[in-house]
C-alpha cells in the first residue's frame, strides 16, 4: 500500500483516511481529528484543552472538553449568532 504524508492529511490510494488540525493560542489548543472511513464513535472528534500559565487567574492545571463534530457544529452556532 502506497501512503503519501501531508502536514494535516494521510492519504491512502488516493482516499483521504484521516484529518488532524490544530490550532493553538496562548491559553487553549484546539484540535479536529476527522476520519471519513471510520464508523466508530469517538473517530471525529473537536477537542479544547487549556493550556496552565502560572501566575494567571484563567487556566489553572490542565482540563480538556471533547466533543463530537455534530456539537462542534452546535457550538460554534450559538457562538457565531451570539457574538456576532
């Protein structure tokens, strides 16, 4: 089986397999991993973990809230009609 190597993209046989992005800023890390051939629960996922800064009132140790790509949708609904 021939597999090609992108930063964010495995692709195998010309199929795309699996997706992982992430995005951090100083205070959180953001990740979407995709996998359109898995049926498994838990395949796509949106994960948020804080990031712990000493000294800071805002993130003290480490949490993370995972959730599925159909809440992600949800969330950054309500986010978009609220702040906007």
């Amino acid at each position: 089986m021939h597999v090609r190597k992108h930063p964010d993209i495995i692709y195998s046989l010309g199929e795309i397999m699996n997706i992982s992005k992430t995005k951090s800023t100083k205070r959180f890390n953001y990740t979407v991993n995709l996998n359109d051939t898995a049926k498994q629960a838990g395949s796509n996922v949106v994960t948020i973990s804080t990031l712990p800064i000493e000294d800071s009132r805002y993130s003290i140790g480490q949490t993370s809230l995972t959730m599925t790509v159909r809440e992600a949708k949800a969330l950054n609904s309500f986010l978009s009609d609220t702040l906007s």
